[in-house]
C-alpha cells in the first residue's frame, strides 16, 4: 500500500464564517456567483470520447467563463484540503494508475488471486443531495448560513442534480463522496487479508486466499456500495488467477505492459521499418491506410499532420520511460531500453523528415 512520510502538516479546511467562503475560498461576491449559478448550463461543452461499445461523453467547463475559476479556487482552497483515503490512486496527485497496481504484485513468490471490481455510472451515481451530506461536516457557522453556503457549493460543482464528469471539481469530490466507502471496503478486507485498491471506478482485489472468489464477497462489496448508491457493473466483474490484466498492464509476479497496450506503436514502428517512407505525406498515407485499436479515428485518418504523429511518438516514448522497472539489470529494463531506442530513432527521423 502507499507509503506516506508526512514532512508537512495535514491542514483540514473547517468554514467558520460566512466571508471566509466568500473572500478566501470563492474570492468572488454572492452575487456574482448567483449570476453564474443562474447561467451554469451556458459555461459547459460535451466532449465525446470513443470507448468500447460506443462513447463516454464528458460535460467539461470553458476555460474563460468564471465557473471555471470558481470550480478552481473551490478544488485549490477547500476541496484538496479533505482528507480521503490511503488506498486510492485516481486523480491523486503524484499518484499513477501504476501506483494502483504495485500493492498487488506477489510478495515473496507467492501467487495471488485477482478480482476487478467495476462500478456503473460513477460520477452520474453521486447526486446533489449526497454531495450536501457529506460537505456539511466542514461547515461550523449556524444553521441557516451553513445550509446556504452548502447549497451554493453544490450549484457550483454539479449539474443537472448529479456530479458531471468533465468539470474541474469532480474527481476531488468524488474521492471525497466514496471516502467512507472506501474505508468501510477496507477494514473489511484487512480482516480478511486482502489487498485492496481504488482508481477511480476501478476497484482491485488480490490475495493469497482463493476466498476472494467466493461469491459471498461480491455481495458484500455490492452492498456497501449501494449504501450510498453506486451499483456494480456485473458484465466487467473480472476474475482471475496468478495475474489479471487490466486496461493494457498486467499485474502478477511482476508488473508490465501487456502485448495489445504496445500493438498500435508496434504497428508504427514495423511500418516504417518495413516500408522506408522518406516524406511525412507518404509515411502518414500509409499509416492512415492501415487500422489501429487505440486511436480515434477522424475522416479516415488516425495521425492528421507531421506534429500530431511526433506529439504520439513522444508521448509513448515517455509513457515507456516512466513504466521502465526500477531494477536495470532485469531482462524486462533491457528489453523496454531498447525498445525506447528504436522509438527515439523513429522520433528523430520523422522529425527530419520533409
């Protein structure tokens, strides 16, 4: 699990009177904020995202309208400041989806079981009401100011009556929302001495002990869930022995990137390699003529322009670096260098290229 080693004080936000929410944590008047809370709707845009079987659609807040400072000032001078748990990894800061694995790479050659737990709807499952709930703790003024400070937060994060997942705010809130939850989940699984870790919807079991795949533990997770009513996304329940892959890296006895995470690069790579293009425009024809899993593609073409096929190439380059295993005298470290220098050879070529 993580480690923590605290060289700084945790300090805990607690609202004790109404203009410190107003000039320290919103730095904006009741007014100005009741004009945007009016006009929320008319500061968001849809982003729609390709995903397996159709699209994730995003409600995500322009950059120049005052929700979005509002949204920022609220993440930064309150909402970072609420403790969650130890266990979870997403939207952490310096906190990675690898991170949420490594708890569960086998200790001492030992083979683990594995379970993938995932839930429906996750940020459209946590609604206004919940979000009051649980904020109310940090409110300390008399009931009628704290009922409305409470009500005018919730405006400002939420809409349409849910939590939207796009906007500044809700990946802190929702950490914050499933904080007892988590904390429920795990003195649970300390009990029974399971791993458990969280990333977001993504919720990961591992033991030593093939009772993790007992059915009685499914619905025992599910019903902590339900209490505050997240449900479970039966059709992704996954459940394995030895290692479990997950969204292209595999964890077991050790932790790496599974063959079908490299299949797109791996096919950029072969294709220049194979068929020597000495032009951008005759490089990109010929990867826009083939098919790849993980890129979205628009009008027929998966890499637009020069730039946009360097900024992918970069990106995994560094995606691969910060994935190397910390041991570099293990055969995994020594395949993935080279494996770093062949892209860092195509990234300079196609850089050079005309």
């Amino acid at each position: 699990m993580r480690k923590y080693s605290f060289d700084f004080e945790v300090i805990i936000i607690f609202i004790y009177k109404e203009n410190f929410f107003y000039d320290f944590i919103l730095r904006n008047s009741l007014e100005d904020i009741n004009k945007v809370i009016e006009n929320k709707h008319d500061c968001y845009y849809t982003v729609k995202i390709p995903k397996k079987g159709g699209f994730r659609v995003l409600n995500c807040i322009k950059n120049e309208t005052l929700l979005y400072q509002l949204q920022t000032s609220l993440k930064h001078n309150f909402l970072n400041k609420i403790p969650i748990a130890e266990n979870v990894y997403g939207f952490v800061k310096e906190q990675s989806y690898r991170d949420f694995l490594t708890p569960h790479v086998w200790e001492n050659n030992q083979p683990r079981f594995y379970l993938r737990v995932d839930i429906r709807d996750f940020f459209g499952s946590i609604n206004s009401n919940t979000i009051g709930e649980v904020l109310k703790y940090y409110f300390k003024t008399d009931d009628k100011s704290s009922r409305e400070m409470i009500k005018l937060l919730t405006e400002l994060i939420s809409l349409d009556g849910v939590l939207p997942q796009g906007a500044v705010t809700s990946p802190v809130v929702s950490n914050i929302i499933f904080r007892q939850l988590d904390l429920r989940i795990q003195k649970y699984c300390k009990k029974l001495d399971f791993i458990y870790t969280r990333y977001a919807d993504d919720l990961l079991f591992s033991s030593t002990n093939k009772r993790l795949h007992d059915p009685f533990f499914i619905k025992i997770i599910s019903a902590i869930l339900n209490s505050q009513s997240f449900k479970i996304n039966t059709s992704k329940i996954k459940s394995t022995d030895l290692e479990i892959s997950l969204n292209g890296f595999v964890v077991g006895k050790n932790l790496r990137i599974s063959r079908s995470k490299k299949r797109d690069i791996n096919r950029v790579l072969f294709i220049y390699e194979d068929q020597k293009p000495e032009n951008v425009q005759d490089f990109l024809n010929l990867l826009n003529s083939n098919k790849f899993k993980s890129r979205y593609n628009v009008n027929n073409q998966y890499f637009l322009n020069k730039t946009n096929l360097l900024n992918y190439l970069s990106g995994y380059r560094s995606f691969l670096i910060s994935w190397l295993p910390e041991n570099r005298s293990s055969p995994e470290f020594i395949k993935n260098k080279k494996y770093i220098k062949r892209l860092e050879s195509l990234i300079t070529i196609t850089n050079n290229m005309k």
